[in-house]
C-alpha cells in the first residue's frame, strides 16, 4: 500500500500530464474497492489508534470471531518518526501534534501566553511516536492510589503481571535485569537504557549508558534549537 506522500507525488504526476480523469477514476476505484473490503458491521469500534487504542484494537482481534474497527484521527506516522531524535520536528506540529496547552499556574512566568505545551501524537501509535521512542511505566504509588480509591484490581502489584506479558525486554549483558518485573518474550519490543534496571521506587541511583547519555544530549539541542527557530 501506498503512503500519503507517495500517493500525493503521483497525484500531481498525473496532473501535470493533463490526465485528471485517470486519476479522478483510479481515485474512485480505490475507494470503491475500501468500501468493499471494508465491513457495514463491528463488534467492537475503538477511537483513537494511540498507544492503547491500537494494543485494544489487536487484542479483541486476535478472536477470529470479532470484527473490529480502529478510527485515528491522524494519518501514517511520518518516516522520519522511526528516528529518537525527531520528536522535537513533530512536536508542537499541527500535522502530528493536537497541540494541546495547560496552565501552568504560579510556574512558568516566562512562557510564551502563559501556557504550557502538552504534546499528544496524532497519528497511528498516538504519543508513542512523539516521546523519544520511551517505554514508560505509571509509577506504582499512582496505581496502589487507585485501588485504595476504590479502583478494585488496579494495584501495582495487580497491573505489573500484565506490563510484563506486554513486555519483550532485549536482553544485555551490560544491564542487570530484575526478571520479575520484566519478560523478554512480550509482544511489545523494549530495550533498558538504564545501567541498572530494577524495581520501580529502588532507592539506588541510576547511572546512564554513554550511548543514552549522549542520544539525550543531541536531543536536547535539537529541540532547543527547533523552539529558537520558530
């Protein structure tokens, strides 16, 4: 399947040789043959084809009996999305970015407006493809908060055997790995950037590797260099 980009190039191709009626027909074709494949019923339609969204979406169809539909507002990600780097390219951008922005109360007095930009990905993956390709966790107070709120199942210690079955942890020889916080057979591709990767709340301080040093550093730059050129 073609992406956006190469579909957009050929489409002006096509308009320079002065053959619109070509393309208005395989334009049709294509749409017609969308509308076909496509089913008129769902068992399930999921909003929003971010990080959860999209993990939803494959799980409830992994029955063969369930039709499923994922709606995403956003288009492909970008090609240059597979870069760590690019999120400051794609952040506070209309194309990949909603460009939401919060009060940042008695902070932030020297904001542009007063406002605080809250990133969030629009595109397929979401914010998954804007935050620097990081496999983040919720902190576990926040969960044991939840539940002691009312929220029944939602400890840390009930929720942490499902990051784990998520989770396919790269293995290194370089980082020590708590094995019963982390899997390596998950579906979900991980890699510790961390010298040491233990529980979360371990009071022992977390020396990063040079390569995660350095991708850091070069990130910053370029993000600060993004915001002073705009």
């Amino acid at each position: 399947m073609w992406h956006t980009q190469q579909w957009r190039h050929w489409v002006r191709v096509l308009k320079a040789l002065g053959v619109q009626h070509v393309l208005a027909s395989a334009n049709y074709s294509l749409v017609e043959q969308g509308r076909r494949e496509m089913a008129q019923q769902f068992d399930f339609v999921v909003v929003g084809g971010g990080s959860a969204g999209a993990v939803i979406a494959s799980r409830l169809s992994e029955d063969p009996k369930c039709r499923v539909a994922l709606i995403e507002a956003g288009e492909r990600p970008p090609e240059i999305s597979a870069l760590p780097i690019a999120p400051p390219v794609m952040q506070l951008n209309p194309a990949t970015d909603w460009m939401f922005t919060a009060d940042p109360g008695k902070a932030g007095l020297g904001l542009n407006g007063r406002r605080v930009p809250v990133p969030r990905g629009k595109m397929l993956g979401g914010s998954s493809g804007i935050n620097y390709m990081m496999y983040v966790r919720g902190h576990p107070g926040d969960f044991d908060a939840w539940a002691a709120g009312g929220a029944t199942g939602w400890s840390y210690a009930e929720v942490l055997p499902y990051f784990c079955k998520s989770e396919g942890l790269a293995a290194s020889d370089e980082i020590v790995i708590d094995a019963a916080a982390h899997n390596t057979t998950g579906p979900s591709g991980s890699r510790c950037v961390t010298r040491y990767c233990r529980r979360p709340g371990n009071s022992s301080r977390r020396r990063s590797l040079p390569a995660s040093r350095k991708a850091t550093i070069t990130a910053a730059i370029a993000a600060v260099r993004t915001a002073w050129c705009r």
